[in-house]
C-alpha cells in the first residue's frame, strides 16, 4: 500500500514539476523574462534535477548576456545528461568570451555526438580564426558547405582566407556565389573589384567601381558634397579647372602621373565616373 502510495505521489510530483515548466515557458514566450527565470528557479528548487528548466534557464541567461550565469545552467545540465545543443551553446558563451580553446572543446564534443550539426563546425570556424589557425579554419568552413552550399558565413570567411593567402581565383568564386544570392552586398563588390585588379583584370575592376561609387552612400554624399563646391574656386594663376584639364591631357602619354592629376581635376568636378576612368587607365601602365 506504501509502495502505490509512493508511486502515486512520484507521478504527482512530475505532473507538478510539467506544470511548472510550461508556466514558465509561456511566461518566455510572452517576453515577460524576469518572470520566467523566477519560474524556473522556483522549479529547480522543488525539482533539481529537471534538465529542461536548466537548460531555458541557461538561454535566457545567454539571451541577457548574463554568461556566467548560463554556463552554471549548462553545466548543471550536463551532470544530468550529454546531448550536442549543451555542449554548442557552452562552446558560444566561451567563445563570446574569447576562451576559443574551452569553445572548441565543446563544440568537438557536439560534433561526437552529432557530426552534421553543421552549427558546431561553423563556430569552430570562427574560433580558429580567432587563434589564427587559418589551414583549420579553412577546413571547418568548407565542411560547413559540404552541409549548408549557401551558408553566407561560411561562403564569406573562405573568400577572405583565400583572398589574404593570394588565392585569388578561388576567393572570386566563392564571392560570385555570395553576389548571386545578395547583388547589393556593397563591401563584397569592392573585395571583388580589388580581387580583379590584383589579376590583371582592370576593365572589369573599373566596371564594378564605378557600379559601387553609384551605390554607395559614402560615394554618394562625397560626391554631392564635392559637386556642391563651386568649380570657380579652383581657378588660379594656372588658370580654371577647365584649362588645368585641357592642358593635362595634352600631356597624357609624356607623363603617366598626369592620369592620376586628370582623376582628382574630375573628382573635384563631382564627374566621378570620368575619375574612376583615369584612375583606371593609369593602374593600366606597366610600372604601376
């Protein structure tokens, strides 16, 4: 009779502690926070050892930036069961951090116990950047391809490796990759244009330049700042900006340098499609 008794009160005891957890829960879900995390508390003092409450309480805390207090959560969490989603969001908080060697501890540990949960190998990713072990973080990224092809993360870190090592071929396609999913990604298109004039591909750097002066706000405002000075001011005893340019591409083959004085007349001018030309025309000579 003791012993139904007993089982009786056990079951009546999870059904409490369920009852609890899903106040607790629809409390987060409505942003009422401070009420969660009192919910759960009061439930892991009436059960500790309700793993789920450990684990939303140690989210919230991560949510709030309060990282000490979620590793507690997760750890408790862990003496009470392994999964991959403890041990990626403990490799997280060590990695917002900056203790990159604990966060890759736990994010292998994740990937042992979940080997495609391409999460854990992006962050990795990210954590041997962080130490400048370029050759691993390379082959994180391009396992996180081999699940996600799109991931932007992943796609763009790679671009930027191959970029800083000289691979100049490979870092451009993994940037027209990105372009096609995003075409208004105007920092990527600058990367692109100088990836271009690193190989010789000088029409097509120009090209991309000038399609990002058109874009970009800070080409923009620069540009209607410039055009907004008027250009007799920049007459003198050499005469007007006009005559300055007449006379300069007079002298455009004698003297290369003169391309470079013809880009900042047009700047000046606010024409900085004609600018971008010069400019372009002289990275073109053989000594430059």
């Amino acid at each position: 009779m003791m012993r139904n008794h007993s089982i009786k009160d056990t079951i009546m005891a999870a059904r409490s502690s369920n009852q609890r957890f899903n106040e607790a829960l629809q409390l987060e879900k409505q942003s009422d926070f401070d009420g969660a995390m009192k919910a759960y508390m009061e439930l892991l003092r009436n059960d500790p050892d309700y793993r789920n409450a450990y684990l939303n309480l140690g989210s919230l805390y991560s949510r709030l930036n309060k990282l000490h207090e979620a590793m507690q959560c997760y750890r408790a969490a862990l003496t009470l069961g392994r999964d991959y989603i403890t041990h990626f969001n403990m490799g997280c908080i060590y990695y917002k951090m900056g203790n990159y060697s604990q966060a890759l501890d736990h994010l292998s540990k994740s990937l042992e116990i979940n080997e495609r949960f391409y999460l854990s190998l992006l962050v990795s990713g990210l954590c041997h950047s962080r130490r400048n072990d370029l050759e691993s973080a390379e082959e994180s990224f391009r396992k996180v391809l081999q699940h996600v092809p799109e991931n932007r993360v992943a796609l763009t870190a790679l671009a930027i490796i191959y970029y800083n090592s000289s691979r100049y071929d490979r870092s451009l396609a993994l940037l027209d990759r990105i372009l096609t999913l995003d075409k208004e990604t105007l920092t990527l298109r600058e990367l692109k244009s100088d990836i271009l004039l690193k190989m010789g591909r000088i029409d097509e750097s120009a090209k991309i330049t000038k399609e990002v002066a058109a874009r970009s706000d800070g080409y923009r405002y620069f540009e209607e700042y410039i055009k907004s000075v008027p250009v007799e001011i920049y007459s003198d005893r050499y005469g007007t900006m006009e005559e300055k340019i007449a006379s300069l591409q007079v002298n455009i083959h004698s003297n290369a340098d003169n391309l470079i004085a013809l880009s900042l007349c047009h700047l000046l001018k606010g024409e900085t499609e004609t600018a971008i030309d010069y400019l372009y025309q002289y990275k073109k000579k053989p000594s430059n």
